[in-house]
C-alpha cells in the first residue's frame, strides 16, 4: 500500500506507510499540494498511518519546516495508539512552538549568532570532555603503576628472606641473559662512544692548544654520564623489551591467571628474578662500559691527535675521582630499577592479542627510556647542582 495525502478543507490527511521507501513519494506530493494551496494553516492528521519506521519519524518532524518553506503553518496530529510509543522513543523533544514569523527571523539570525555560539558551545564542551577523560585515565594509569611498582618492591624485599614461590635457578638465567649475552653489544657500543667522545672534545679544545684536556673530559664525561646511560639504555631496548614481552604474553595465554588459581604470586614468581638479576648486572656492565669507554677514547685520541698513550692514561687517573665512579654506579642502580617496574608494569598492562605483545613491548623501551633521562637529570641535579 502507498502513501496518500489529501486536502481536505484545511486538515492534511496522511494515509498508509510512512517509511524509508515512501517518504520520498509522501515529500513531492506534499510540495505538490503546497504550491497549489492558498491555505496558510493547515492541520497534519495522522491517525490512518499504519506503518512508521526512523525515516517516516525523521520526515514528520520535518513537517513543520517544510511547511514554512512553503508560507504555511503546519500544525502535526497525534499519531495512532500502537504507533506513538515508537514515534516517541525515536523523535527528539519538541523545540518551543514558533509562529511563521518567529521562524523567518531566527533562520535570519541564524548565520549571524545563533549557529557560531551553539557550535562554540559545542566545540568547548567536547574539548572539556576529552580533557577530562584524558585526565582521569593519566591519574588511573600512575594509580596502577604505583601499586605495581610497591608490589614489587615488597616482592623483592621478601624474596630475600623467603624463597617460597621462587624458581630455584631463575635468578642466575636472567642474570647470565642480562649480563653474559649483554656484555658484546655494551662494549662495542661504548668502544664507539669513547671515540666519538674524543673526537668531537678535541674539535673544540684544538682551538685554544689544549688537546691533552681531552682525556680528563673523557674520563668525567664516560664515568659520570655516557656509560651508565649508554648502557641502561642498551638494556632498555634489549632486556627491558624482553622482560614486556614475556609476560604479555604470559597474560595472553592466561598463564598469570593459572599461577594466581595455583596460589603462586606472578611478581615473585616472574618478576622477582629479573629485578634481582637487573639490579645486579647492570651495575656491572656499567662499570666494563666505563672501562671499555675510556679504551676506545684513549685509541682514538693516540691515533689521531698525536697524544702519547702514557700522557693519556696519567691525564685520565688525574682527572678520575671516586666520586665520580660512584655516581654513574647509583645511577645505574636507579636505572636497573626503572627500566624492570616499567617493563612488568608495561606487560601486566596488555590488552588485545599479538598485536598488544607488540605494543606493550613497544610502549615498555618507549617509557623506559624516557624515565632513564628523567632520573639521569634528577641524579645530576643532586649530585653537581650548586
């Protein structure tokens, strides 16, 4: 059955369906009888419709518009009894009854104020909602980390005194993974480094004749700064990732859950070993890196600015202080402990399947870097800062 409108007097009878499929038809003969129409009020009945879907709700609340497009007053029915709660669930509330003149000075002023101030509204009220949203889950995110990283400290505390719930022989396995397999890639980089190091001093001080200071800005700068945050980045990106990795997917495959239902605690059993054995190792290859360091900076130096190797070696155990191995010891501490909560926390984080290994992998270098530079600053603002 069709869609038919009929004039009558002035009362719009609407018959029939009103939906997607004949909206289009009920619109031109809607404009039809307008445009023949001298009538301008007219009275929409509604009662014989006996089918309405969105699109038909869409269209009847278009009426009113369409009406006054055409200088008519269109004033809706009541739809029937089994349509209405439909109509109703689906409709927006009514706007406040507008007169034809009232409607052609708003749509006159609508341009002007009335549209940029609702969209101004909008757009603030948007950008409020977002920066709430981001705000709550930031502090929900460092509320998780927090407990993460109390969790594990206390873990590891405890795991010194009770070894209930340890692995024997997990500790010496990621010692031997972090440490023994770390040792290659740490001192062919920091070998690298020491030279470069040496290079670029010696570009600067050439300048005022005092070439033979580039072995005690070597000696300060490798000791205090570039070998242990050479190294710690290193194993960010080498173990940390590993460690994110591990227990993603440990968490993908329910593991974590099935040590919980066995009554074994997840941090002790996983992560306990891995911060032991971070905690150790890296302070020792940080103190290989310094070593391996100044080796490849004394070559360099040697080889290409004509400095004799005992003048180098005297220059670099004057320059040395024990202070100065020490600090890159505590930061390489504070480092190893970084780069092993984040990379738990990043793992324990994992949402999704292969995919959110990659990303928690990902994300656990990303901020584990971040977080060594930011505690490499707080170290020498403690440490040097007058």
């Amino acid at each position: 059955m069709a869609v038919r409108l009929e004039l009558s007097d002035d009362v719009l009878h609407v018959s029939g369906p009103l939906t997607v499929a004949s909206i289009g038809q009920a619109q031109a003969q809607l404009e039809s009888l307008l445009q023949s129409s001298t009538i301008r009020s007219l009275r929409v009945d509604l009662n014989a419709v006996d089918r309405l879907d969105t699109g038909g709700v869409v269209w009847v609340e278009r009426l009113t518009r369409i009406g006054l497009a055409h200088n008519c007053e269109l004033a809706i029915g009541d739809l029937p009894t089994a349509l209405r709660t439909f109509y109703e669930s689906v409709a927006p509330s009514p706007p406040p009854a507008m007169t034809p003149v009232d409607a052609v000075q708003t749509d006159a002023a609508e341009g002007d104020s009335a549209q940029p101030a609702e969209s101004f509204d909008h757009r603030a009220e948007d950008m409020l909602d977002r920066l709430g949203d981001r705000a709550y889950r930031d502090a929900h995110a460092a509320l998780d980390f927090l407990y993460v990283m109390s969790d594990l400290a206390w873990a590891s505390v405890a795991g010194l005194f009770r070894r209930r719930g340890i692995r024997q022989g997990s500790f010496i396995e990621q010692a031997s993974i972090i440490g023994a397999d770390g040792v290659g890639i740490v001192a062919l980089v920091l070998f690298l480094v020491g030279g470069v190091s040496t290079l670029q001093a010696a570009a600067q001080l050439r300048q005022f004749g005092a070439n033979v200071l580039v072995a005690d800005l070597l000696a300060i700068g490798i000791t205090r700064e570039l070998g242990p945050l050479m190294t710690a980045i290193m194993i960010a990106g080498r173990s940390g990732s590993a460690f994110a990795a591990e227990i993603a997917t440990m968490k993908f495959t329910e593991e974590i859950d099935a040590l919980r239902t066995m009554a074994l605690d997840p941090l002790k059993l996983v992560a306990v070993p891995k911060m032991w054995a971070m905690l150790l190792s890296l302070p020792l290859l940080t103190i290989m890196a310094d070593f391996v360091g100044l080796l490849g900076g004394t070559v360099t130096g040697v080889l290409s600015l004509d400095i004799s190797p005992t003048t180098f070696y005297s220059r670099v155990a004057n320059a040395l202080l024990l202070k100065d191995i020490v600090t890159g010891l505590i930061k390489s501490v504070s480092f190893a402990w970084i780069i092993t909560t984040i990379s738990v926390y990043r793992g324990l984080q994992f949402r999704g399947g292969a995919s959110g290994v990659g990303n928690a992998t990902t994300s656990a270098v990303v901020t584990s870097i971040f977080a060594i530079i930011v505690l490499d600053l707080t170290w020498g603002l403690i440490f040097y800062l007058r």
